[in-house]
C-alpha cells in the first residue's frame, strides 16, 4: 500500500459528459501528479499541484482540469469526454525527496 | 526533451533464466533515473532511484545500475511471481515539478 488513495477505481460514463477523479496523497506530502496511461502512449504526466497551487503542466487537454484542495486532496475534472479518454488515471504524491508514490488508479472507460 | 526508451517490449523467461531489461534516456541533466513494476490494473510500485553514473542498487533478484546514457535492471533467476511491467523513468533537473517521463515499459513474463 503506497498511502495514495484514489476513487472511484472503475468510471464507465458516455461521450460528452463530465467526469470528477478523485486522490489523497501520502500524509505529510503536499505534492500531487496526475497521470495518464493509455495502451497507445504509456504513462503520461498531466499536471502537478504542490499546497494548492499549480506548478506544471503537462500533455493536459484543455478539457481536463485540477486542483488541489486545502485539506491537500485533489481532483482531476475530464468534461466533454471522448471515446479515446478511456485510460487508467494515475495520482502521485512526492516525498520531499522527489520520490513518487502512486495510487491503485481510476480506470475510466468512455462508451 | 526529455526521452526515454525501453528495450525490448515484452521478454519471455524461463524460470531461473536471468536475463536483463535496458532503459536509455536523454535528459537536459539527470535528477534521478527510477525502476518502477506495475501489475496489470495496478499502480506503479517503486523499486529503486539511481542519481549517478555508475551507481548499483539491489533487491532480492533484481539489480539496477546507471551509466550517463542508460541503465539497466538485471534480473538473476527469476521466478513466476517477477512477471510484471517494468517502468523506467527519468527525472530532470530542468523541471522545477520533479515530473517524471517514462519509458514505455517492458513486460517480463516468467514460466514455471
């Protein structure tokens, strides 16, 4: 068990619609990153929060939003949803080291 | 930009036959480089992190070392349960985020 906690672990939702991901990092870790891995592109870094504010962006659609909570939990927001969005989403926290810990991941089919 | 590569995509191992995965990268200054195993369905489960040409780290029967352009995981005498996706992925010192960029995996099955 990493301490990362996502929810849900399976989304199956329709073409146009919004969905939210959920992530709890490590406790003590003020860093989140989402990633995305889908069969075609492996896993690709999406965007990182560090205590609430937005530090890098990555491959991230602009339909794809985040943020980070003061409680430090975060939330990826994917609207307008695409048969190719299905992937697993992945939620990493850092030590302040640099080392990733990552969660067990939400596998959203789109249908 | 930051790549990284992963030779080969998938290897087939008897058990007890040791064998070793490569992973070359080119990054503007190497942070780190880092080993990663997935299970199917599972998140990235971290093995080791490596920070300097010629660096070694060991675990049970796996051993990661590092040079300035790849580094390698050998596995000795693999057994069923070391099936898994390896991950390798670097981490730049130009990125203030300390993001990491992955490779595209190796997956290692291993027969009885």
């Amino acid at each position: 068990d990493s301490g990362v906690t996502q929810t849900p672990k399976h989304l199956i939702t329709a073409t146009g619609q919004r969905v939210t991901l959920r992530c709890s990092p490590r406790s003590g870790d003020l860093s989140v990153y989402w990633y995305q891995q889908s069969l075609d592109q492996g896993l690709q870094f999406l965007i990182q929060y560090y205590n609430g504010e937005e530090r890098a962006k990555g491959n991230i659609l602009e339909r794809f939003s985040a943020q980070q909570f003061p409680d430090l939990h975060s939330e990826l927001n994917l609207s307008s949803l695409e048969l190719g969005d299905s992937a697993l989403y992945f939620c990493a926290s850092t030590s302040p080291g640099g080392l990733a810990f990552f969660g067990q991941g939400t596998r959203l089919t789109v249908v | 930009e930051d790549q990284v590569t992963q030779s080969p995509e998938a290897l087939r191992l008897q058990e007890g036959e040791s064998s070793s995965l490569n992973c070359s990268y080119t990054v503007s200054g190497l942070r780190g480089l880092f080993w990663y195993r997935q299970d199917p369905g599972k998140g990235p489960e971290f093995l080791f992190t490596l920070y300097s040409a010629g660096e070694e780290k060991e675990k049970e029967r796996l051993k990661a070392t590092l040079t300035k352009k790849e580094s390698f995981l050998h596995i000795t005498a693999p057994k069923p349960e070391d099936s898994a996706t390896y991950l390798c992925a670097v981490q730049a010192l130009s990125n203030a985020g300390n993001m990491l960029t992955f490779g595209g995996g190796t997956r290692l099955m291993v027969k009885p």
